[in-house]
C-alpha cells in the first residue's frame, strides 16, 4: 500500500500511509482510536474505497477485483456479530461456502475448540467462544492473508493468552496476518512489524525492537550515590542525569549501565539499590503518539514495569 | 457467486426466520384470527343494499384481502426486522467482507419470504374455506400472479425500511405499527367504503390497496387489474432503487 487517503467529508482518516506485508509475517497496526486503523485495513479489504494511493493485496486491486481478493483473504472485524439464532455449525457452513473447495467443517470445529458447540446459537457464546468462532470462520477457506481487527478487545486474561496463541497456530499454517490492536503487550509478542499510526499518518514503523530502541527513550538506571551530577553526565551515551533526593537516574543508551558500573566499582561505592529499566514498546508508543490525552484507556490497564513483560528487565 | 453460497444463503434465511417467534405469529397467526374474527362478524352474506364488499360476501370479500395481510406481514415486518438487525449488529459488513455477497443474502430473504407467505396464504385461505363459505376464486392465475408480484413488491419494499432503519427493534417497531394501519385503512379490515373520506383517502394510498385490489379483481370477476399490478411493480422496482443505493452507501 503506497500513499494511502481516505477522506470522510471534510475528516481526513487517513493521509498518505504506506507499509508493505510479507508473506508469513504478522504486522500490528498500532495507534489511538481514531488514528485511521480501521480505515486503513477495510481499505484493503475493499470495504472502502481509497480516494487516493496505490493499494496492492495478494497481487489484486481491492478496487476491481474484490470478488477475486475476498476469497483469498481470511477476515475478523471490529463489532461484527452474528444473528444471536444462528448456531455455530450453520455459520461455518455459510461462510465456508464462498469458496471453491468444500473444508472439512468438523476437523475446523475440533481444531479451534467448537466442536461440542456446533449447535449452540451464537448468542448464547462467551467472548472467548466468539472470537474463536470469528477466527474460524476467517480460516474457513484457508486464505492467504489474514485481517484481525481488535480481536482482544474486551477478553478477560485468560482468553487473550489463548487468543494469542491462535494468532501463532494460523501463522504457522503460513498466512501473512494484520493485527490491529490497542495492547502493547499483543503487539510485543505476536507482531514482527509495527505500523504506528497517528491522526491518520504512519509516524513509524519497525520490529517491537526497533521502536523500542528508536523511540523509547532507552534505558534508566536509578540508584544511591552522592557523587556530583555531572560525573555521570559526562560519561559517553548518557542523555539525561536527574536526582531525587539521594538517588541519581540516569537515562541513556543501554551500554551506560555499564559505563556506571565502571565509574563506581573503583569508588568501593557500590549501590546496593540499583534499578534498571529498560524502555518498553509502551513507552516508545506513547513518545510516538503523544501523552494519550485523546486514547491511553486501554493502554493504562497495563502498566509498563510488570516483571513478565518482554523487555522488562529488573535488576539488583 | 457460485450456487453453493446461495443455497446456504437461503437455507440459512429460512432457518432463523422459522426461529423468529413475531415473524411466524404476524405471518401464520393473526391473519387466522382475523379470518375468525371478520368472518364471524360479516359471513358471506352480501351486503343488500350492495355498497360495501364490492357487491360480494363478506367472506369472499375477505379471503384475498387476507392473503394480502400474510404478505404485508412479511414485507413489512420480518423482512425489514431480520435486515435491519443484520446492519446494526455488522452481519452484513462481516459477510461482505468474507465474499458473501449481499445480493445473496437479498436474494435468499426474498426467496424465503416468498416461501413464507405462500404457506401463510394457503394456511389462511384453507382457513377460511373451512370456517366460511366464500366464492371460490373466478381465475386463480389471476390471483396467484397478483399474489406474486404483490408479495415481492412489498418484500422490497421492506428491504427498503431494513436498509434505512437503524436498528432491529426499531423496524420492528415500525413494521408492526405499520401492518395495523394497513390492515385498519388499506382493506383488509373495516370495509373501504365505511371509512370515513380522510381514511378511506389514506388508504387508498397506502401500499396494501392495491395489492387487496389486484387479488380481488381476478377472483370476484375473473378479470385482472393491470393499473394495481403496475402500481405494485412501480412500488417495488422504486423501493429496490433506493434501497441498493443505501446499501453500498453502508
């Protein structure tokens, strides 16, 4: 997708965005609600019609050939149910037969954990049952590229870890998936490329590692001393010294932990409460996004130091 | 669009009608009643002094007039409610976005409603002819036809409302509000001629009249209504227009 923009009235969604996606690949679009996401992907998906930009899927023109690119792609919406009597089987049946080949409905139901469920209505599911539901029915006809659109929003814990590793199952299978999502721990473990968005323009795009390391203010070491501030500013890689009463931070690249450790081992000063922090995705999403006066909602329900969390590193 | 997706598109369609309870009691059971309640009331004695009931029975007056209330019931009711609630709750957005077209899904609404109704009126004719002694029809392919192209106009029609109202509950709400008034003004309850000029004046110009018209004219007389069968071909292909213009506006 080259030069991306969708207007709605005198709204811009989406101006000028472009990434790519290879095959096998998972690629999070990340940004605040609002940011054109949404608009981006049903673009793709000839949902909607770009006013401008060259957008390419599978090789096919979403434009002119929609018929041909939705039976190769696989699609799980933002706020798309089902008819609350429609029961599981019936659904799978119908979506299954927009392609050419006829899937074997129960090896489906069985692998995505269904299969007892296949008549119950779809109204009388829970969230995670739903999404693996939707899920299955995106796979049904084996595509190629995968869209899934907010598919934890609203899980409890439980049922995101087991929606991640079904992210991972239909990677495996070597579909190229795009994964919008508002959780930075998603985008962490299951993306190998991000899109950031911001009032519809891409402001980055890289690996999680990448941003972390481009945009996320690098690394923090705070701990006791009472040698003078500039001692550790003038050591090479440190962007920022602070102190906060007898502790010093220091904020720089992550080579400067050890720049410390070299300047205090010889001191015999050494601080028995040394912390280290390493940015993480979240912090570099919110550089990149703004202080999220306008989204952070979903974001704040998961604070940046837990000590499980991919990039996390806390250190005595 | 292989055959394949509209198959399921009609199977599916019949199947969560037969599970929408106000579809089947508005299709199959209050046009019952209303066969109980008027043909007891009015029987098939013609009216001596011949202004109303077209110099007909009361029954026979009201066997086409019935049939043209499951039709109604359909078109403007079950129809618009299943739509409607599809768009609110982005079934047909994820169905269009998984190559399930949605002239599928139109077509097998149709399809199914057309099947609806045709049960519902044969229910609600053998009803009548059971429980009344009505005429029977002078020239059934004339009824049958009306009753074709009456049916599918409303069925557009209430493509039409399920296209543009917002919700399931508020089509509905609209639909059923909607059949009483039909059924009060159009003809197919208090005889025409005893409205009053401004009812009798709206229901002349409500959409059930000339569908009442088009089924009576062939049965009473043996002579079709051209100008009804085109009023009701006009009221479906406009109700058509509009509503696919709406749709891939969605």
């Amino acid at each position: 997708m080259r030069g991306l923009r969708k207007t709605y009235g005198k709204t811009t969604a989406v101006d000028d965005v472009s990434f790519t996606v290879e095959p096998g690949e998972i690629v999070g679009i990340l940004g605040p609600n609002g940011s054109g996401k949404t608009t981006t992907v049903e673009c793709l998906q000839g949902l909607r019609r770009p006013d401008q930009g060259d957008v390419r899927v599978l090789g096919l023109d979403p434009r002119h050939q929609v018929a041909t690119l939705r039976r190769r792609i696989g699609c799980q919406l933002q706020d798309a149910a089902l008819p609350d009597r429609l029961r599981v089987g019936e659904a799978v049946r119908l979506f299954a037969s927009v392609g050419d080949r006829r899937p074997d409905i129960d090896a489906l139901l069985r692998e995505w954990g269904l299969r007892e469920k296949r008549r119950a209505p779809f109204g009388s599911l829970s969230g995670g049952q739903r999404q693996r539901l939707f899920v299955a029915l995106a796979l049904v006809n084996d595509p190629e590229l995968v869209f899934l659109d907010e598919m934890t929003t609203g899980l409890d814990p439980t049922a995101r870890r087991d929606a991640w590793r079904l992210v991972e199952r239909v990677r495996d299978r070597g579909a190229a998936i795009v994964l919008v999502t508002h959780f930075m721990d998603e985008a962490e473990r299951l993306c190998d490329r991000l899109v950031v968005l911001r009032d519809g323009a891409v402001v980055a795009t890289g690996t999680p590692a990448e941003l972390v390391h481009r945009h996320g203010g690098g690394l923090t070491a705070s701990f006791s001393s009472d040698l003078p501030l500039p001692v550790f500013a003038e050591l090479p890689g440190v962007r920022d010294v602070r102190r906060h009463g007898t502790t010093v931070e220091v904020t720089g690249e992550p080579a400067v932990v050890l720049r410390i450790g070299h300047l205090l081992v010889p001191t015999g000063h050494v601080p028995a409460d040394l912390l280290v922090r390493q940015a993480t995705l979240e912090d570099a999403y919110i550089r990149l996004v703004g202080d999220g006066t306008q989204d952070g909602t979903q974001d704040g329900a998961d604070p940046p130091t837990r000590g499980d969390e991919p990039g996390t590193a806390v250190a005595r | 669009m292989n055959g394949r997706v509209l198959t399921e598109s009609g199977r599916v369609e019949l199947l969560l009608l037969l599970r929408e309870p106000v579809t089947l009691v508005f299709a199959l059971a209050l046009p019952i009643v209303n066969v109980v309640v008027l043909g007891g009331v009015f029987g098939d004695q013609p009216d001596p002094t011949g202004e109303v009931f077209r110099g007909v029975g009361g029954s026979t007056y009201y066997t086409p007039a019935y049939i043209s209330l499951v039709a109604a019931s359909v078109g403007l009711i079950s129809v618009p409610t299943q739509l409607a609630g599809y768009r609110e709750r982005g079934v047909l957005r994820r169905m269009r976005a998984s190559g399930l077209p949605v002239a599928a899904v139109l077509g097998a609404q149709l399809a199914v409603g057309l099947g609806l109704a045709a049960v519902g009126a044969a229910v609600v004719t053998a009803f009548s002819f059971l429980t009344n002694d009505p005429a029977p029809a002078e020239d059934p392919v004339g009824v049958v036809v009306a009753f074709l192209v009456g049916t599918v106009a409303l069925i557009l029609l209430g493509i039409l409302l399920g296209a543009v109202l917002p919700t399931a509950r508020a089509a509905q709400g609209a639909g059923v509000l909607l059949w009483f008034v039909l059924l009060i003004l159009g003809g197919a309850g208090p005889p025409p001629e005893v409205l009053p000029d401004a009812m009798g004046t709206v229901g002349a110009l409500t959409p059930l009249r000339p569908l009442v018209l088009a089924l009576q004219d062939p049965w009473f007389s043996g002579s079709w209504n051209p100008g009804m069968l085109a009023v009701l071909a006009a009221i479906g292909a406009v109700s058509w227009a509009l509503a696919s213009w709406r749709l891939r506006r969605d």
